[in-house]
C-alpha cells in the first residue's frame, strides 16, 4: 500500500506571498552551484543549427504580445 500523506516540514501556504517566495529560494539556493566560467556571450543565429519548435509552441508564442507583436 501506498501513503499519500506528505509531511511538510513548514506550514504549506498555497496562496502564497513574497516571504515564502523568498524563503523557498533561500532554501533552495545551496543545492545548485554557480558556474565558474565567465558570462555568455551573443551567438550569431548563423550558428544556430538543429532547433526545432513545434507548431503549436509557435503559434502561442506569436499570439503573445511580448513575443510576437
């Protein structure tokens, strides 16, 4: 048999508000490391080869007015 129950070690707040965003980032920062190479650089889309995007992605990403208008 399965349990389902999940024992959060804090109060879960579905709501949400900006102190347990920052808490949750705050929690969560030391499990990734930062890089140590130098920032990126632009790429020329000349070098771009293998993207593809489907149909669908396309259309919704042109139907938004930050990215298509």
């Amino acid at each position: 048999m399965t349990n389902l129950e999940v024992q959060a070690p804090v109060p879960v707040d579905f709501e949400g508000d900006l102190v347990s965003l920052l808490g949750d980032g705050a929690r969560m920062a030391p499990h990734w490391a930062v890089p140590d190479r130098g920032a990126a650089r632009p790429v020329s889309p000349a070098l771009i080869h293998g993207v593809t995007v489907p149909p669908a992605s396309a259309r919704l990403l042109d139907a938004m007015s930050d990215y298509g208008d």
